[in-house]
C-alpha cells in the first residue's frame, strides 16, 4: 500500500481575496475571470486601490487546494512547493501542516518573498486572479521528494506551472519518475490563459499522455481548438486516459476509459467559485484512491464543490468537508 494516495507540485501562494465590482476591474485595467501573472509593484498598486476594502487570508495555489482537500476527506498527502522565509511563508506552511499535508519544507528557507494572488470576487461569483508568483517562480526540481513520488497511488500537477522554464521542467521530471514507478499521473489545465498563451508548454508537459486530466469547459475547448463538445472529448482522448469536464451549473462529464458519465449538478447559491475546480480534482482523486467508481467519486466531487462555492474562500473547514463525504456514503448505500 502507498504510504500517499496523492503526491502534488504546484505554486505556494497565500490568497488574498476582496470582494469587488466590476467597475474596479476596469479601473485597474484588469481582464475579468481569468488569472494574470502581475509583478510586485503592478500587484501593490491593486492592494493599495483596495486598502479600504477587508479581505481575507489563507494559503492558496491551486493544485495545494487539491491536495488539502484529499487530506481533509481523510486521505494522505504530499505537497512540493516553494515558500520564502518571510511571514507570509512561515503562514503558508503552518496552514499546509495544519491541513494534515506533508511536505519538502523542513528544512531552512531561503529569503525572498513568498508568493501572492490577489483574488478579486465580483457580484456575479466570478474570480479574477493576479498573481505574483514571488519565490515560487524559482520552483524546480529541487524541491522534489523522489522517495514521497515513488511512494504514491497519483502524482498531480497544475497547468499553472507552465509559465515558468524551472516548475514546468520539474513537473516534466516528477511525471517521469512516476510513470517509471508504476504511479498514476494527472493534470489540471488550472485556467483558459493556461491554454491561450502555454499551450505548447502544456503538452510538453502531458508528453504522450497522463492517466488522468482536469478541465472546465472552457479550457478543454481552447486545449482542443474546437466548439463543439463531441469534439473536444474526442480530442482529450488523445492525451488522456481519462478526463473530467466540469461545466459549472450544469454538472460535469467525465471519461472513465470506457465510457462518458454525466454528473448532475448540486444547486446551490454561489457566493465565490474560487477554488472550485480544485476542491472538485481533490475530491475526485481522494474517491478513486479509496477505489470508487467514477460516478461515485464525481458525485462526492459535485456536492463538494457546491458546498464550496457557498462561501468566500478556496476552502472549507475540515468538519464540512467530512459531512459532505457522510451524505455522499450515505446516499450511496
């Protein structure tokens, strides 16, 4: 038995998030509902445009919301990631342990600053992201544990890596070493301006294929170059062995190898839809690590999901995530 159910590499980025009009994404000059790499300075600015306005902290990066929440439900896991010896990075680790994670920063850190992603929630729920990627632009394969990789049932990535030369390599290599120890692999494309400006780097690193890939519609459809559904599925075919589309209010879809399943929605009344996707993959790997099928493991995906979004934040207490997982058990008996 592995000691992880799953190993994850992503950013370490503390969240700061505001709720916001859409007037003060154009005052900024911000895109709307996409995440923009910002620089520090550029970053400030829209921190002191909003100084009046209160927010909240909490230890973000999307593939580390995946692997907080498998923990959460009760599985094991690993994180690799990058933080600075400053406050904010000694906050984001303390965060990471007290999720139940592990992870490869025992050791000293190195100064610098620790990154940050400032998330703007307008009225209609959407997210906008900037980031300043800060200490974790400089990830690589340092970081990597190749004894808590080989140790695991998946290995998971986030598309978000791709925008820089040494996290991207080092998710290229961390896939390598687990395909060469029999673990699963799987990927989150994270964001539509993953795909619009990465793509190249994106299937450099799904090489020829993972066993399992995340995306929302929207990304699916820029992966694949297409409009219409039945060809994106027959287009994701082609790099994964299997996939999930999650497709917001109208559920998601998901590819099991065999067959296409299509997961109703939970209706709920979104407040925030950060961190959806990723409680959806986190809740989704943490049902096939307990060996689910897939309807099931979606299922458990699509409540928890829902629950989050009913909320500010990319997270939700532990305690909620466990009652989520009883209804799901309990329906399914």
């Amino acid at each position: 038995m592995a000691k992880y159910h799953v190993y994850g590499i992503g950013n370490a980025l503390v969240d700061m998030e505001y709720e916001v009009e859409v007037s003060d994404l154009e005052a900024l000059g911000i895109d709307k509902g996409v995440m923009t790499l910002v620089s520090e300075e550029h970053q400030l600015k829209i921190m002191e445009h909003l100084a009046e306005r209160h927010h909240q902290r909490s230890s973000g990066g999307s593939a580390a919301n995946s692997i907080i929440a498998v923990s959460q439900f009760g599985g094991t896991s690993f994180y690799s990631c990058k933080v600075a010896a400053d406050e904010l990075g000694h906050f984001y680790m303390k965060d990471l342990l007290d999720g139940g994670v592990d992870t490869n920063h025992h050791t000293e850190k190195e100064p610098g600053h620790t990154g940050r992603c400032v998330v703007l929630v307008t009225p209609d729920s959407d997210r906008t992201l900037c980031t300043f990627l800060g200490i974790s632009g400089d990830l690589s394969t340092k970081e990597l544990v190749e004894d808590a990789l080989c140790n695991a049932d998946y290995f998971y990535t986030e598309g978000y890596l791709v925008t820089s030369e040494n996290a991207r390599r080092a998710s290229i290599e961390a896939k390598h070493i687990a395909e060469a120890a029999g673990v699963k692999t799987a990927i989150s494309l994270s964001d539509p301006n993953m795909v619009k400006f990465f793509k190249t780097g994106l299937m450099d690193m799904i090489g020829a294929g993972v066993d399992l890939l995340f995306a929302n519609e929207d990304e699916a459809k820029g992966m694949a170059g297409a409009s219409h559904l039945n060809s994106v599925i027959d287009y994701l075919k082609t790099i994964s062995k299997e996939f999930v589309i999650t497709r917001g209010p109208q559920g998601a879809l998901i590819w099991d190898g065999k067959g296409l399943i299509e997961i109703d929605p939970v209706k709920v009344e979104a407040v925030d839809t950060v961190g959806a996707g990723d409680m959806f993959a986190g809740a989704f790997l943490y049902g096939l690590t307990q060996g689910w099928e897939h309807r099931r493991a979606g299922n458990l995906a699509a409540a928890a999901s829902a629950k989050l979004v009913t909320s500010l934040g990319p997270r939700i207490p532990a305690a909620e995530t466990q009652a989520v997982l009883r209804r799901c058990i309990e329906s399914s008996r």
